[in-house]
C-alpha cells in the first residue's frame, strides 16, 4: 500500500443532480485497466464538501464491489469536527474501506495542538492505515514537520499526501522521518519532480482524463527511464496545470467529457463552464487529445 498512482476520482453526476454510478463505473474500469495501485474516493476532485454522507457511502460501497480487492480503496475525511470525523472513518472501516485519506478540521483554522488531536482521535478510533492530506495553499492549515514528529507516535498514520507545492518538502520529510512516512505527491504539475526526489506515489487528477499516461510516467521514474518520463511529462504539463486553479474540478470534469471517461456535471455553487473560458479549457485538452504521445510497454516495467 501507497506506492503507485492513487486516482482522486471525480464524482459523476447525472443531468438531474444523482450519482451517476454507471459512469463513474466506466471511469473506474478504465483506472484498473491503467494500471493504478489505489482508488481515493470523495476528495477534493470528488466534491466531498457537496456530497451527503449517504453519497459518500454510497460511492465507497459500490467502488469496493468494482475493485474486487485488486487495489485499496480509500475514503477522503473532511469534517468541521472531530466527533463526525470519527464517525465517518468507523463506517467507512464498517463498509470495507482499505485506508484514509484525511484533512485537518474544515472551516476552523486549527492550531498545532488541535491539528494533531484531530489526527489522533481518528486513528485511535479505528485501525485503517491513514494517509494525511497536507494542502495549506486550499485549506489553510498545514500540518508541519513538528506535528508530524507527534503523528508518528500512532502507527496507523503512514502517509502524507504531500501537496504544499513545496516540492522541497520531499526532502525535508525524508531527512527528517526516513520512510517512516510513505510520501505520495499531490499536486499534478510538480508530481515527476516530487517522485525523483523521493516520493513513493501519485495521488493524482489528471489521471481521471488520461489514466495510462499518468501511470506511464510513474512507472518510467521508479524504472530510472528519466528521459522516456520526461518527453511524457512535457506533453501532459499544459493539461497538469489545470489541478491547481480553483475551478479544478470543472476542468478536469471537462477532460474527462472530452476523453469519453465522464461529463461535465457538477454540483452547485460549482457551475458548469460557459463562454471563452470553456473555449480556452477545451483548447488546451483537445491539443492535448490531438498530440497524445504514445506510450512505452510501462505495465511490465
């Protein structure tokens, strides 16, 4: 567990605002046939702060059902308080969850010592291994070196979904902890950078678009094939930037339409795009589409 690619899925909808779970289905497939070592379920991709929890059990239940135990497949945590973080991580375990992936308190700025209470309580609640979700630049609170230094005294925290776009930090938790900490890279345009530089796995956006690619070039970086990795990685940067823009999940909802692996609908606040944004997205996926590099043989890699 935690190496690989891990997809952050998007949620599919349908037209008239329901999970559309045979869509999400094909898109499933299409990340198992890929290659991807693990399935991350209601993160930010996935609009978990739009989602009821009876969706999100939902998701999780039918994901387990489609894996078939070929990979882990995780539930993201993102609760205001600590009480309704543990309850969703007991029924996600309840459920059959394989891990966490798990943010600090939402909508309150915790301080360091509430930051790693919060951590805490859920491990201690419930023995599914916990990858922690590092994004301050999104969610304003970062878990620093130091909490971590106090996270390790709790086995079942071990990883870090390491998304400060410091991609130094690689570093810093390596020299620090070792590999008491797996690392996955979660942010789309440092992700090659972040994997040379140490991390284990890919928690990934893109992939939901461009699956084999994504895990061609984790599979080319942990190969040494560093030349291969990178021809792919200098084709796939225009459409990498799209993870990090606050309308993230509308643009790689519309990769995904564009690739024939989803739709473009999400649910309100978020609006579908229109005028010469949606014009200026789709040119950047479909010269994307048009000039698909071809891929290596990476799954025998």
């Amino acid at each position: 567990m935690w190496n690989g690619v891990y997809p952050a899925l998007t949620t599919k909808f349908t037209a008239d605002d329901k999970l559309d779970l045979p869509l999400f289905g094909k898109n499933l497939k299409a990340q198992l046939d890929a290659g991807v070592e693990g399935i991350v379920l209601g993160g930010t991709l996935g609009e978990s702060s739009v989602l009821s929890n009876e969706e999100k059990f939902d998701l999780v239940k039918f994901t387990i059902d489609q894996v078939a135990g070929k990979v882990p497949v995780l539930l993201n945590i993102a609760e205001g308080s600590t009480r309704e973080a543990v309850n969703l991580a007991l029924t996600a375990q309840k459920l059959g969850a394989q891990g966490l992936m798990m943010l600090p308190p939402m909508r309150y700025k915790s301080d360091h010592r509430e930051t790693v209470a919060f951590y805490k309580a859920v491990a201690a609640a419930t023995p599914l291994p916990i990858m922690v979700y590092n994004n301050p630049v999104d969610y304003k609170v970062e878990v620093t070196l130091d909490m971590f230094a106090e996270l390790a005294e709790m086995p079942t925290i071990q990883a870090v979904k390491e998304s400060t776009r410091d991609v130094s930090n690689v570093t810093r938790m390596i020299n620090r902890f070792g590999d008491r900490f797996k690392i996955l890279t979660g942010v789309d345009p440092l992700a090659m950078e972040s994997l040379v530089m140490g991390a284990v796995g890919w928690v990934a956006g893109l992939v939901c678009a461009f699956p084999a690619e994504t895990v061609a070039i984790y599979k080319l970086v942990k190969a040494g094939r560093i030349e291969e990795a990178r021809s792919i990685y200098r084709w796939f940067m225009p459409l990498l930037d799209l993870d990090i823009h606050p309308k993230l999940v509308q643009y790689i909802k519309l990769a995904e339409a564009e690739a024939g692996l989803g739709s473009e609908y999400v649910r309100a606040p978020r609006l579908t795009l229109v005028g010469e944004e949606r014009e200026r997205i789709l040119k950047v996926i479909r010269t994307g589409l048009k000039n698909r590099p071809q891929l290596p043989d990476y799954r025998n890699l």
